[in-house]
C-alpha cells in the first residue's frame, strides 16, 4: 500500500474566462461526490481565482495557480504574489511549467527561488520537470540536472510536503503520449534520486504525477503504473465531462 494520495491536477493554462470557468466549476461539482481518497485540483488563470475561490469555499475541488513571484510584494510590474494566490484560495502553486520555462525565461535558480517562497508563504508547489525530444536520449542526465538546481535549499519535510510532475516536453499538446512503461521508468527513476539525495522513506512519500497528452481513453493505464501517483493533465482539463472521466479512472485503481 503506498502513503501517497493521488492526485488529479487540470492545468487550464491560457483558457476560460471568470464566466467560463464558474460554467465549468458547476458542470463539475454536479458531478462530484465528496472526496476523498483522491485529490482534485484545478489551475485557472489568475483572472479566474477568485470567483473559483469562491466557488469552492468547502468543496472538495482544490484550487491552484499556474505561477507566482517569489518576492512577497514590491515593484514587479505583472506579478503575482503567494499571498495574493492564497487570499483567493489557492492551495497549491505550478511551479517551472515547461511553458514557463521554454516561453517566459524561467531558468533554474528562478524556479527554485519560487519553490523555496512557494513553501515559505504556505502554498503547496507541484515542480515540472521534463526533457525536450532532442534531450529525450539523455532524459536522465536533464531531469537529474533540474531537480538538484530546482530543489536547492529543500530539504525532505519540505520536499515530502511538495508534488513533482514528469512532463516530457515532446507529449505536451502533442497528442504523443508518453508509454505507460516510458512514464514509470522516468518516474522511478526520479524516486531513486529522491532515496540517494535524501532517504527512503521522503522518496515513498514524495508523490510525483505524470504530464503530456492524459486523456480518458489512456488515462487508466498511465495510472496503474506503481510510481505514478496521478496526473497533471492540460488539453483535456477543460472540458467537465472529459476531466470527470480521468478522475474516475483514477478513483478506479
Ligand atoms: P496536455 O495535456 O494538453 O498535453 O498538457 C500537459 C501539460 O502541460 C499540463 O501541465
């Protein structure tokens, strides 16, 4: 039996409206019993935060952001805040999406500053990590490179506290899946790195979710891998009915 609670994560990147995303929340919530075995979150636009927020004050649907700053407040023109995420409800925060680091010049040490702020100021980060096609034969030496710069100044309460994502870069938007046997060795192989920068035990309770074209129809094979403890999920997040089926796929393990 693993500790880890799964985890279904709809990243909606640059999709849906306040209006839009309050059609979705009720579609959604209509067809939610309460849970609790395995989490939900969804991760709007900042635009829409804090009507969601609103939205699901006592739900059991988790609210996110795609990003955030790492200073607290200041002069940062277009940033947003861990305080301003959390007052709209944000539980948990994406933190160097391939977008943000391939479109937005996210580099390494950016994106550990943010991790380390994320966890100061009380949001839980999920940490992208994933190789381009071109680095696909190399996939371990890129990941490895990621998570010792990403998690510098983490140590493993923290880490355990934290949600990491595999997505390869090559099955983002691409219809290209990776397979259910490629998405676990990557996977486990972070695991391992896990047991040999820190211990065993942060590594079995780290969960670490699997990114790149999840839909319904391969969502169930992709989710019974034993080290993927669940989905970060973009195109097929913003549809109610299609996100509800990947959901219960994984409520079916
Ligand atoms: P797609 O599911 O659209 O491939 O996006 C994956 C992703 O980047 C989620 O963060």
């Amino acid at each position: 039996m693993t500790m880890r609670r799964p985890l279904i994560a709809g990243n909606w990147k640059m999709h849906k409206t306040p209006q839009e995303t309050e059609e979705f929340i009720v579609e959604f919530l209509s067809k939610l019993a309460n849970e609790e075995r395995i989490e939900i979150l969804i991760v709007p636009p900042f635009t829409s935060l804090d009507r969601a927020g609103k939205l699901l004050k006592g739900k059991s649907l988790l609210l996110g952001a795609q990003d955030m700053h790492y200073e607290a407040e200041g002069a940062f023109t277009g940033a947003i805040s861990a305080r301003m995420l959390k007052a709209c409800g944000c539980s948990y925060v994406l933190v160097g999406h391939s977008e943000r680091r391939e479109l937005f010049g996210d580099d390494d040490s950016v994106v550990s500053r943010k991790l380390n702020a994320a966890l100061r100021d009380g949001l839980r980060p999920i940490l992208c990590v994933g190789e381009t096609l071109s680095e696909h034969d190399r996939v371990e030496e890129k990941i490895t490179q990621q998570l010792t710069e990403d998690l510098d100044g983490i140590d493993e309460h923290a880490l355990a506290e934290m949600t990491i994502a595999y997505e390869p870069i090559w099955a983002i938007g691409t219809g290209k899946t990776a397979t259910p046997e490629v998405a676990q060795e990557t996977i486990s192989m972070i695991r391992d790195w896990i047991t040999s920068h820190y211990d065993n035990a942060t590594a079995q309770a780290t969960r670490i979710l699997y990114g790149g074209s999840v839909k319904p129809a391969n969502a169930a094979s992709l989710l019974a891998q034993r080290d993927i403890d669940g989905a970060l999920v973009g195109g097929a997040s913003l549809v109610a009915e299609s996100f509800f089926q990947i959901v219960e796929a994984a409520r079916s393990q």
